[in-house]
C-alpha cells in the first residue's frame, strides 16, 4: 500500500484530498495546524484504519516515520481575508513551510505536488492566463503576502527539482468551489450565498465588471491526482475556462435561491484583479482532463450544503471587519 502526506488536510481542498487517495486504496496521513481548517471535514476518516491526523504546523520541523511515497503541499490559508488576519503565518507556510516538506520529500525520495495558484498571475495583462505568463502582482500590497508567498514557493520547488533533482509537480489553482468551504470567508460563491440565506442584499464591489472562472472540487481533485501521477514538472494551471463577470454570476445566484433583495455595490478593494480565466491548454494535451462539473449542477449540491449549516455556522462571522478589503 503506497502512502500520501497531505497538509492541510483539515481544509476545504485537502479533506477532499484525503476522501481521493484513501479510495485510490492509498496509506493517508493528514497535518493541519486548525488555523483555517476544520476536523469536521476529516471527521468520517477517523475511523478508517488507513488514515491517520497529525495536528501539526509545517512551518516548524516535519517529521513523519516510515516510507513515503507522495506529499501533497496543500497547508496555506486560501481565503483571502485571512490575509489581512495572519499575513505572517500565510508567508511562512509557503516559505519555511515548503522548504520543510521539500527536505522530507528528499530525505524520503518521494514526489512531491505543491499547491500554488492563479494569483501568481495577480491582475493579469495576458488573459486567458497561460503558464507561461510571468504576472502582475504588486508585491507590497494587502494582497502580496498571498501573491509573492506562493510565487517563492514556486521558485523554492523548480530549485530543489533543478539542484538535488527531486521530483516535483506544481499546480496553479484557480478559483473552486463546493462542499465545505467556508461560507463567511468572504470569497464571492459562498459570499452571496451566505447573505442569501440570511435574508441580506448581495454585495458587488465595483461595477461588477470583472471576471472568475468557477471550477467544482471534483474536478480540480480529479486534476490534481492526474498531475501528480503524471511526468511533467512545470506548473499546470487547474480549473475551469467558463469565465463569468461577477455580475452575471450574482444574478444566477439570485436565480439559484430565490433572492429577493437588491444586489448593493461597494468600492472595489485595492489590488482585486479584473479577469480571471485559464488556458487549460496543457491539461487537456497532457493530463487529458477538464472539467465535467457544469458550474449549475455545482451550484445546485454546493447550495445544498450551505442551506445544511447550523444557524451558528450560518451568522459566524469572525472576519465582518475585514469584508470590505477583499473578495
């Protein structure tokens, strides 16, 4: 039985990780610091004589007895207001955190898939955004200690791949949704959703002119176990092409729930980038994959999880005073 380590597997994308690998027959042992994650989303593998949990943060020394096959590197906070409520533990996850994995992965001669993301890209002036496409990201803004923290991880990973040849995968993730995600982390599906439920107006910042690309979490956990199985190396952008502007989206949402208030418009947050669509190019050659999951059908089971939340899960908001600056 082969054996997988995957941090952050208390998250909304590494519990569905653990789910993947444990039904691939895989040896899984999640880490998570609970900084983000949740053990809720863990809870059902407890029982499972394959999976073990480690409450641990990358960040300091890893340790993990026994052989190991595979690391996934999923441990960093991902909403982004939680930028602004732990900037330093989001830098050194993707910093101290990677450089740490990255040793064991040599020491254990396993292969390892780090997690980075579109907004390595930051507010794109190529669109749709190739791998090839080196960013516009403003390393000193609220945004930079997400944006330049998973670009330096990137760079750490091709450095221990060229200098100790290490075999690596980097996946660039764009935006995803479904079961589990935190419905007040202030990102925009589980944002409007959330104030649909409560009976509140939808919030657009800006004009809503700008655009994401919305890929449900089967697909891109299908992605990534292709990628890291696969022979190639370099990053490789994962999700979903079907680019919508966040004003046609509040409206389908709108339609999904039955909303009945007003959609209300605040000042666009310093930094938010204006067009979010991958070339998925490479995985469709390559990985042979995209996405099966129309953004409906997502919509639907993600719309039925949230309406499943306890009333407390509902009215959380831990992050009100940081709403403004992100979505």
């Amino acid at each position: 039985m082969k054996s997988v380590l995957i941090t952050g597997a208390a998250g909304f994308l590494g519990s569905h990780l653990c789910d993947r690998f444990i039904a691939e027959g895989y040896k899984v042992i999640g880490m998570d610091n609970l900084i983000t994650g949740d053990l809720k989303n863990i809870q059902h593998l407890f029982s499972n004589e394959h999976f073990s949990f480690y409450n641990h943060d990358v960040s300091s020394f890893v340790h993990v007895p026994g052989e190991l096959d595979y690391i996934l590197h999923f441990a960093s906070p991902a909403s982004p207001i939680d930028y602004l409520k732990i900037p330093i533990q989001t830098l050194k996850v993707s910093s101290l955190g990677t450089h740490n994995l990255l040793g064991l992965a040599r020491a254990k001669r396993s292969r390892i898939l780090v997690a980075s993301t579109s907004e390595v890209y930051g507010n794109p002036q190529v669109h749709p955004q190739t791998e090839e496409y080196w960013g516009n990201v403003n390393p000193v803004g609220p945004r930079g200690v997400y944006d330049e923290a998973k670009r330096f991880q990137e760079a750490m990973t091709m450095a221990y791949q060229r200098i100790h040849k290490l075999e690596t995968r980097i996946v660039r993730i764009f935006n995803t949704y479904g079961p589990r995600m935190r419905l007040n982390d202030g990102r925009v599906l589980p944002a409007f959703i959330g104030q649909a439920l409560r009976g509140e107006d939808l919030t657009i910042f800006g004009d809503g002119s700008q655009t994401r690309s919305f890929c449900y979490v089967d697909d891109l956990i299908e992605g990534i176990y292709r990628l890291l199985l696969s022979d190639y190396s370099m990053p490789m952008n994962i999700g979903n092409p079907d680019e919508i502007t966040i004003r046609d989206f509040a409206q389908e949402i709108i339609k999904l729930t039955g909303t009945t208030q007003k959609v209300v418009h605040m000042d666009l947050p310093e930094g938010d980038p204006e067009q979010r669509q991958p070339d998925i190019t490479k995985a469709r050659d390559i990985l042979h994959w995209e996405p099966k999951v129309h953004r409906a059908e997502g919509l639907s089971i993600t719309y039925d999880y949230f309406k499943g939340l306890s009333k407390d899960e509902l009215y959380k908001n831990e992050h009100k005073n940081f709403e403004a600056y992100f979505r």
